[in-house]
C-alpha cells in the first residue's frame, strides 16, 4: 500500500529523478517572454480589481517580516516541519532588539488586521503578499519565493456555515474563469486545442468522499484520480482525521476550522469548514492547487484543534489570546498563488516562467533539455 503518512504534508515531488519523469517532453510556450509579462500583469489586475469587488474587499499594505513573539507567522503544517526564516534586529546595541520572521503566508496576521483596518461583517482586506519558504523542495510548482492574494472578510456567527463558504469559493472561481477568459482575448495565442479551458464551474466534494473512492491512495493520488473525472474541484474539510486515521493533509491547528460538524447535502455527517481548490493542468499533465481557504476558527474550536495536535502552548502568544479574548472578528479568508493561478492561465510548464526566484542548476538544465526556459 502506497504510504499515506508520508504524503501528508510534503509539498513538492522530492527528487530530481523523478521530476525529470514529470517535466513534459515536446513542450513549446505559447507566449514569448515579453507577451508573458504583458498577459501576466493583465490578469493580476483583472483579479485584483474583480476579487475585490466580488467579495467586497480594499487592498492593504502586508508585512514580509513579523515579530517572533507575535505569533502571527505562519507554519503551514500541525507537524513544525517548515520553520521560517529568523533573525535579530540588534537594533540599539541591543538595548531594544527585535527578533523577527520573513512570513511563510500572512494567515494570522490578516485577521488582526480586521480589526487594525475597522473591517465590518461583510468587509475584507486582499494584500499582495510575498513570503519565503525555505523547506519546500523546488520542483516544477514549488519555489522557495511565493506570491499570494492572501484575503481575509469579517464575518458573523450564522455565516460559520458550509453554505456561506460555497457560495464565497464560487465567487472567486468566478472570478479566476474570467480571468481565463480575459487574457485570452487579449492574447488569442492561449486559445489552442492542445489544452483544454478551465471548467466553467467547480465540483465540490467532501475528503471523506474523496477517501471512500479511493481507500488505498495516499492524499496526492486520491486528488490526481479525482481530477480525472472532474477537472476542477473544491475538497471541503482538510485536517480532520478521515475514517482511514490520517487527515486529507496537515493543516495547522489555529487558523481554519477543520473540526467543526458539518452535513453534506445529502445529509452525511461530516467535518470542516475550510477546502482546498485543485485544478487539472492539462501541460504538466498533474494535480495543481490554486488556493487553501477557510472560515477560521472560534476560541472554542480553537481549543479543540490545540488539544488535537498537542499545541496548547500556543494560547499564550498575542494571536490566540485575542482569539480567546474576542478581540479580533470571526473571518472567512485564504491564499490564492499568484504565480499558480498564471501557469494555468497563460499555459505553462513551469512556475519559473511566470515567477523570478531561485532555482537549482540541475533543475534549470533539466527544464531547458525540454524547451522550458525560466526566468533569472
């Protein structure tokens, strides 16, 4: 049996052997460098301008680095396993230091933010955020750089439902299928019959169910199979532990609610208030997120979720004190991967030609041997 604990949360493929098997052969851009560019910035504002309006939302300043003692950082997965970059501001020769983080995403931070910008029920804030990530392994859709429309909409108790948070996913994939189409208009070079368009709607499907198709797959292989019959999906529920005794995938204890009892439409017991939209990418021919999102939790899910990963330590930090305190607002939010979201617009194999950052030597050469140019 393929080993599901080892595909909970490691991002990426692991190995330079086995993405030289992934990478397509016979790959050929259908846009040049400088139309790239051009195609890029005209679907970052297209999303912008139109996410904002869809979901009610002001752009804001965002920070790259945050206080340790704070709290704020993100770290991605329940297991520690991604720590952030860390350093010491000596500041006044030390009389009045700063230990900081660069931001791995700006999740907790964007809901303080709430109440530091006056948000209302109703109201949000989207950021252009820019994060490191250090432990991730760099492969064709994973950099150690990342770049998000990180959101986050104050919400009221009866929103805190399955409901309010299907009805916010289609909004953005509302606006993430205009997107499609608008820079398609602009640059007809996109329209080709070599790779399919983006669904006009999403599929929306519980983990459980996803589990219960395929008992046997880990996680990564669970979603591939899926996306064979539904080329886009939103799976609910990612952090609860499934019937098999391993959740969907980690997800950190003190942002979205995956504990919360939930109903599926047909009237199933279920868990979670949060999801994951995936996408098939019909050039690399694989599985490919485009955002996690989730209504956040409450001070008593918060509890719940603590004591489930053996984290109560954390209540004492800034950020879970004012959860506990009730001195930020309930929220909605999540993280849409800019450079994500462009490969699957403007059709690319690599997250390197939409996205400036770092990369091996052997994974540049592996990419040229296959026409794949990324950008330096």
């Amino acid at each position: 049996m393929p080993d599901k604990q080892a595909d909970l949360a490691g991002p990426g493929i692991g190995n330079y052997d086995d993405l030289a098997e992934v990478l397509p052969d016979g790959y050929r851009s259908l846009l040049d460098r400088k139309e790239t560019m051009q195609a890029l910035f005209a679907a970052k504002k297209y999303i912008e301008e139109n996410l904002a309006r869809e979901l009610n939302l002001m752009m804001v300043q965002v920070p790259l680095i945050v206080d340790v003692s704070s709290g704020v950082n993100d770290y991605l997965d329940r297991d520690g396993s991604r720590t952030p970059i860390q350093f010491h501001i000596s500041n006044d020769y030390d009389q009045h230091p700063v230990d900081a983080q660069v931001v791995q995403a700006a999740t907790k931070w964007k809901r303080v933010a709430l109440k530091q910008f006056g948000m209302e029920p109703g109201e949000g804030l989207l950021t252009d955020m820019k994060a490191v990530r250090k432990d991730y392994f760099l492969d064709h859709d994973h950099s150690a750089y990342v770049d998000q429309w990180d959101w986050e909409k104050a919400i009221t108790t009866n929103e805190r439902n399955l409901d309010y948070l299907t009805n916010t996913v289609k909004k953005i994939w509302s606006v993430v299928k205009g997107a499609e189409q608008h820079v398609m208009e602009l640059f007809p070079g996109l329209r080709t019959d070599r790779y399919p368009e983006l669904p006009d709607e999403l599929t929306f499907l519980h983990a459980e169910d996803i589990l219960g198709m395929y008992p046997d797959l880990p996680r990564k292989q669970r979603e591939t199979e899926v996306l064979q019959k539904f080329p886009g999906v939103f799976i609910y529920g990612i952090g609860w532990t499934l019937e098999d005794g391993y959740p969907h995938e980690m997800r950190a204890a003190d942002y979205d609610d995956w504990v919360t009892p939930t109903v599926s439409a047909d009237g199933r017991p279920m868990h979670g208030l949060n999801g994951d939209i995936l996408v098939w990418n019909p050039v690399t021919k694989r599985r490919h997120e485009l955002t996690s999102m989730g209504i956040r939790v409450t001070k008593e899910t918060l509890v719940k979720q603590l004591e489930i990963t053996g984290q109560m330590d954390f209540l004492s930090l800034p950020y879970h004190q004012a959860i506990m305190n009730d001195e930020i607002p309930l929220s909605i939010g999540g993280g849409i991967g800019q450079s994500r979201t462009y490969m699957v617009l403007l059709k690319k194999a690599h997250l390197g030609e939409v996205s400036v950052t770092v990369w091996p030597q052997i994974l540049k050469d592996l990419c040229a041997e296959r026409n794949i140019f990324v950008l330096e």
